[in-house]
C-alpha cells in the first residue's frame, strides 16, 4: 500500500471507529457487533506500525500504547476542584434548600441589576443526577484533542495521568469536528439542538480550549472480574469498585490500568460556551460523545428531588456500577456561581446520600432472648443510632461463638449493620477505642424467664441467611453451639409460639399483636395457640384497655380465622427450621396435614429445598405428644384446613426459580412470590448453583451479594414486572 492511500486508510478507519465509540458511549446504541469494531481497530493499529509518520496522540490506538512512567507530573487547576457537602434526610436538604434561598433572594438578577430588582425565590430550580462512586477526573482538549487529565488532588493541583485516561474506551480522544453530521444521522442529537438554542450554538463552538470533569468509576462486572484474577494468583480481593478505580488511575504503568477496563461519566462543563444551566452542560457533554449518568433530571421543586431521589434508591440495585445517592445541584448557572463557596465545598450543589447501612454506635449492655424453639440469643443494647432510614437501639449477636470471633465486649465501640429487612448485626469492634471498663459477656447457666438450667447443643443453620449468618465471612462452618432453655413449658417459649402464629404469614389475626398476646396469657385466658379460637367477648373484656366493642371486634376477628390455607398453618406451628417457603413446599407437594405427618424422613428429605435436617425437625415434631395433642385441640376447636392446591394459571415462568431480596414499590413481596406462582415458577428462600432468577429490589440483603459470587442472574424491579406481565 502507497504512503498516500495508507494515509487515506488511516484517516477513514479512525473517523469510523470514533463513530462508533460515539454511538456506544454517548446513545449507548451499537450498529456494528464488538468484533466488527475490534477488527477495525486492529487493521488501524497495523498500518500505523507500518506507517509510523501517520500516528497521532489521537488515535484510537494510543488508548493502550503508553509506556511505564517515571512519576507523575503535577497540574495546576484552572478552576478549582471542589467537593461536595452531604445531607443524610430530608430535613438536612430542606435546611440546605432554607440557606441557599436567603442568599439567592439577596442577589439582583444581572438582566434585572439596573432595576435593582430581587432574584424571585421561584427561579431556584435543580438538576438532580444520580451521584457515581468513582474517582474525580478534569479532561482538557486543546484544539478538539485530549491534551490533560488530571486527577482533583488538593483541589488547586492534581496530577497528570494522562496516558492511564487515555486506555479508558468510553473518553474521546478527540471531539467530534462536524455536530451539524452527527445530529443529521443521530434523531437523538439532533432532537437535543432544535429544542435547546444554546445547547446547539455552544457546540457549534470550536474553542481552543476546552475542559470537562467527571467520574471514573469501574462497573460490578469489570469489578467481579479483576477479583475473580486476583484470586487465581491467589492474591487478595479489592475491597471495592471505587478504590480499584481510584489506583487503575494512578498506576504509573498504563497498559495495568487498560487491564481494569474502567469506565467514565462527565458531571460538569467547565468551559463558558454560553452555556446558563447544568441541564445544558449535560447536554452538551452528551452532543459531544462524552457518556452521562442516565439517571438525571430536572426538578422544579425539592419535594420533586426527593421523589427522584426516591425513584433512583429503587433502581440503584439494578445498575451496572455503584452509586451512594445523588447530587442536587441549583439550576442556573448564575445563581450557582453567585451562591459562591466555602471551605472546599460551593453553596449550590449538595450530595443527598442514601441511608447507610453502616455505622457506628456504642454496646451499653448485653441480654439475652428466648425464642420459639427455647434458644437462647444475645442481644445487645447499643447507644441510638440512624442506620438506613432507622434508628437502632438493638443488634443480635446470634451466638456465644459470633461473640467470641468477634470479641465484643460490654463498653465497645461497635461497628453495626442493617440491610433491608435484615435484623441489625454487629459486624466488628473497633478495639483500639476500647475502654478499660470493658466487661466481656457470658452466657447464663439458667433460663433468664423460667429459671430452668440451660444446655448447650451443636446447631446447624441450613440456608443461614435466614440467621443472617451468611453474610459474615468469617463464619465458614454451618454448626455452631447453642444454648437452650430446658423447659419445653418455658413461658417465653410459649409467648414467642403464640406471637408466631398470629403474625402476618400464619394466621394474621388482625388486632392480635405481641401486646395483647401477653395480656391474654398474663391474665390466664389463653395456654395456647388453640384457646384463642374458645375466647369470648366477656373473656376478652376483663384485660385492661379493652371496652365491649374492641373485645368483640377482637373475637370476630379470631372467628374469621378459623379457617386457613394449609401452607400458613405449618408455617404458623413454628417448627425449627421450616420457613415460609418449606411451608409452601411440604403444603404443594403432601397436599394434607395428615400426610405430611405420616411422610417417613426419606420422603420428606426427598423434596426440593428440604434436607436431611430440616427432615428430621419435622418428622420428630409431628411425632412428639404434645404436638400431636395441640393439633386435635385445633381441630375440636374448629379450625379447619384448606387443601392446597397450585393455582397456576400459565406456565410462563415454568421450571424456574426465583428468589427475593429487597424492598420492591410496585408490589408486596407476597405478592410477587404469588404471582411466580400462578406463572408456574416456583420461589426459594436461599441461593444456590440451582437458583435461575434473583429478584433485588431496594437495600437488599445477602442474597444480593451470594447471587454475584455464584454468577446467577440478577434481575431488578423493572425486568422482573415484564417477566410476570
């Protein structure tokens, strides 16, 4: 090939390959497939070996051709680099909103200056965008090529990593050169220029100098992937995406930082196009081939914030990179300027983070509880504090052995986690703030409530998330040593039975809480589940606060009961280690109460999701004297079983397996696992190799996490609904 048609050859493959990384990064469209686009690139980069004098910085093919560097030099900012304040509720961004609209209403708008007229307090619109958890980057380009990028550093000077910028797909090397083509062929662009004037005018702008900010950030694939490496070489794991992103950036060695595959979002223009609000910057940004976060909008008002902010927590889940909540920023570009800023922070813009599902508080004391079962839990007393929307007062300790691994003593500063409906947990002890005073915990010899002596016993939690064990990776071992109360007649036993089968997912007795459960039994009304259905109005009356016609709204209630879906009712019985779902499972499958406690142990083992202990717990149930008695007081009391039946209605999701984490909006997880069901699908409790489908909603739990290690697929909200339209 001729020096002059390689040089044409050249130029026509780097115009088409940065076509396509603007369709991909910019539209998030694709019209060629990735090895179509490879094998451009890979026919550039052999023809600028060949012909070396054609090679410029901005060729698709510089992206990973850097060498090793010495060091850093340093970059002294054109404009600072600022950080953000942050508000944790809505109160905090409402006292934000207070304080910037004082001093908004303070400064005369420049059209209006001569007038000496005010800035009127309706103009103060935001543009909120969902906040990326990544790595601050500035972008220069100098007559339309990437001449700088540079790290925030101290604000007023960061570092040049240019070359590690450079390997990152999703940044233009150089800017598109005719806007007018591109909205031509792209309906998307060229929608953006007809309806915002100054959006079309400021990119029909070549200025010499031109500079962009935005977020490097690596998605939870690119994350999963590099620790999936780092364990082949047996080598440590990333803690998190971000702090991967964050040293891939400063890396003296680029081709290391290419490995990472890391990605790029652009939050702000910095350059004056003649640009007058954030929303236009975006836009801008967009119309230049720079990839923006999807989740923006603009807002009138705060409480349209809130509900966008409150949209993007739903979502969160369900993107492909992390995000800690999302920045709200004053519209106009002069009322954010004149806002001004202070310390390191401008007035104008704050993160509104999301409700953490970490922090800190202090162990004031340790107790334990009784349970349905007569296990024995430590539960600790922590100093209040907000975690995920809550505020927290307890945390479970599980057991004697989760104290001892993590040494938490009476008087420490704890580190406490709450996730979704997870109960909170400590999670770790920061013993370098521990006090002299610190007294460690033991369990007691005797039932704290009936005074019976306490044993102890090898347990073992099958599916131990529903301990919320599973998301503690230190404990490795499904046996840990229990301790139980030796009085099968404990009272504490009882109440926790009691309060058991009324809740919502057994018999959902409407008015018969925890409360009132204790009344009955503290006034000898009731000596178990069955009694309830023998109650009457003058029994009901003699318990302090209740009048003639709550007593009566209460038995009325416990009548509309008496008849019950066989699935709530086992589940309702409260036998060791059968949940909800084994429930639905020994319901579906036995049909009858009376085979289910005739099934020998190979036959109930043999069912799905059901193993050889949660076997052997219902087989000795049904085959202990008191049980067998409690259930023929039911049935004199007239309680009365419905069969089970599967009502599928198509078999749609047939043969496969759900399960749920998480807080959906549109409906109940109830709801939703009825629904899998009328389609033919069938829903689990625990992930397994076996699990086809793993539904997250908002502040999942550790279902969420074992999902990703096991590589099964994760679905949000919004794919979920399509499935079971």
């Amino acid at each position: 090939m001729q020096k002059e048609e390689a040089q044409k050859r050249i130029e026509a493959l780097k115009k088409e390959i940065n076509y396509h990384r603007y369709l991909y990064h910019a539209l998030d469209r694709q019209e060629i497939s990735d090895a179509a686009l490879d094998s451009l690139k890979h026919e550039l980069a052999k023809l600028e070996e060949s012909f070396p004098e054609f090679l410029t910085s901005d060729s698709p093919s510089m992206r990973v051709a850097g060498k090793p560097l010495a060091k850093f030099k340093k970059v002294k900012h054109d404009v600072r680099m600022i950080s953000l304040n942050d508000a944790f509720s809505e109160e905090e961004l409402g006292e934000w909103e207070t304080r910037i609209t004082k001093l908004a209403t303070s400064y005369p708008a420049s059209a209006e200056a001569s007038a000496g007229r005010q800035l009127p307090v309706t103009s103060l619109g935001y543009f909120a965008e969902a906040k990326g958890d990544g790595f601050a980057i500035s972008l220069i380009y100098e007559n339309g090529v990437l001449k700088t990028a540079a790290t925030r550093g101290d604000g007023m000077t960061g570092e040049d990593v240019t070359e590690n910028i450079k390997t990152i797909e999703a940044v233009p090397l150089r800017l598109p050169e005719d806007i007018v083509t591109v909205a031509k062929k792209q309906k998307e662009i060229h929608e953006i220029l007809e309806a915002y004037p100054r959006v079309k005018k400021a990119v029909a702008i070549s200025p010499k100098r031109f500079e962009v900010r935005g977020e490097v950030y690596m998605s939870k694939k690119a994350f999963a992937e590099v620790n999936r490496g780092q364990n082949k070489k047996g080598a440590v794991e990333f803690a998190n995406p971000r702090n991967v992103a964050a040293g891939s950036v400063r890396q003296l060695n680029p081709k290391i930082s290419a490995s990472r595959k890391l990605d790029f979002l652009g939050w702000d223009v910095v350059t004056a196009l003649g640009q007058e609000t954030h929303e236009e910057e975006h836009l801008i940004m967009k119309v230049f081939g720079f990839p923006t976060i999807p989740l923006a909008r603009f807002c009138k008002t705060l409480d349209d914030v809130i509900a966008f902010w409150k949209e993007v927590g739903r979502r969160r889940e369900g993107l492909p990179f992390l995000i800690d909540g999302v920045v709200v920023q004053v519209n106009s570009s002069e009322v954010f300027e004149k806002l001004g800023v202070v310390g390191k922070a401008p007035r104008g813009a704050i993160a509104f983070k999301f409700p953490a599902e970490e922090a800190t508080s202090v162990v004031e004391s340790i107790s334990v509880q009784v349970g349905r079962t007569g296990v024995l839990t430590p539960v600790a007393t922590l100093k209040p504090v907000r975690i995920a929307g809550v505020t927290v007062t307890h945390a479970t300790l599980h057991n004697m052995d989760e104290i001892k691994r993590l040494d938490v003593r009476i008087g420490d500063t704890v580190v406490v986690e709450r996730a979704g409906d997870v109960i909170p947990a400590i999670t770790g002890v920061l013993k370098r703030m521990r006090p002299k005073n610190a007294r460690e915990f033991h369990m007691p010899k005797s039932c704290p409530i009936c005074g019976f002596p306490v044993r102890q016993q090898a347990t073992s939690y099958p599916g131990a998330t529903a301990h919320g064990l599973a998301r503690l990776p230190a404990i490795s071992s499904k046996l840990s040593v229990g301790y139980y109360c030796t009085n099968r007649n404990c009272a504490a036993v009882q109440r926790e039975r009691l309060r058991h089968l009324v809740s919502k997912k057994a018999f959902d007795i409407d008015g018969l809480g925890p409360k009132i459960i204790d009344a009955l039994l503290d006034n000898g009304l009731i000596k178990d589940a069955a009694d309830l259905f023998t109650l009457k109005q003058e029994d009901v009356e003699q318990v302090e606060r209740f009048a003639e016609k709550s007593a009566a709204n209460l038995v009325v209630a416990i009548a509309e009961k008496r008849s019950i879906d066989l699935a709530r009712f086992i589940f309702g019985l409260g036998i060791h280690h059968v949940g909800e779902e084994t429930a639905i499972d020994l319901a579906a499958h036995f049909g009858t109460l009376e085979k289910i406690a005739e099934a020998s142990l190979d036959e109930l083992a043999g069912i799905r999701d059901i193993g050889g202990v949660v076997a052997k717990s219902i087989y000795e149930w049904f085959r202990e004297k008191k049980n067998q008695e409690l259930l023929k007081k039911f049935e004199r009391v007239g309680v009365r079983l419905k069969s089970y039946k599967l009502q599928a209605t198509s078999h749609k999701l047939q043969g496969l397996t759900f399960v749920l984490t998480g807080e959906l909006g549109a409906m109940s997880r109830d709801a939703a696992k009825a629904r899998i069901r009328e389609l033919g699908g069938d829903v689990s409790e625990s992930v397994s190799k076996k699990t086809d489908y793993v539904v997250v909603g908002e502040n999942p739990g550790s279902k969420f996490e074992k999902a990703k290690k096991l590589g099964v697929k994760i679905v949000d909200e919004k794919e979920f609904m399509k499935m079971i339209k």
